[in-house]
C-alpha cells in the first residue's frame, strides 16, 4: 500500500526530529554557559562599574584601523576607543 504525500512528509519530520533530539549540545548552550553572565547581569555588572553604552556610525576605513590597533591593545576595542576620546577631548 502506498502513502499520501502528506504521510511521506510526516515521517521525514519525525526522522528529524529524532535526529535533532539525539544530538549532542553545544557548549555555548550547556554547562560552558554557566560561567558566562546574561544579559541582565552584565549590563549590573558594567553599571556598577560606572560603564554607560555609548554607540555611533564610523567609517568602515576608520573602524578597520580602530580594530588593528585594538588587536595589540590590552583593553581590547572599548579601553582603545576610551583612551583615544579621552586624549581627543583633553
């Protein structure tokens, strides 16, 4: 006896299902996500820190060259764009 397209498509996703239940989790998503704080908690983190999120648009040549220079910066990217406004405005 043959099956209805609609049963044939049904299997598959049952056949998916199945294979997406039995796989491994990411580390991202399981006991590695653990040390990491959420959202929430690093926004109290960095407020607590006298930390205020400050965004802008830049040119992408001046952004490529930000990041060049952040690359060898111990602070990374925020402590290199902090020291830089800092020297600008004195």
């Amino acid at each position: 006896m043959s099956m209805k397209k609609t049963d044939l498509e049904k299997a598959k996703a049952k056949k998916i299902a199945g294979r997406l239940g039995s796989s491994a989790v990411a580390q991202r998503f399981g006991a590695g996500a653990a040390g990491l704080p959420d959202r929430r908690e690093q926004r109290r983190l960095d407020a607590a820190a006298g930390l205020v999120p400050f965004a802008c648009k830049l040119p992408q040549a001046l952004v490529d060259r930000l990041a060049q220079r952040a690359a060898g910066h111990e602070g990374g990217m925020n402590a290199l764009v902090a020291a830089l406004l800092a020297d600008g405005l004195g």
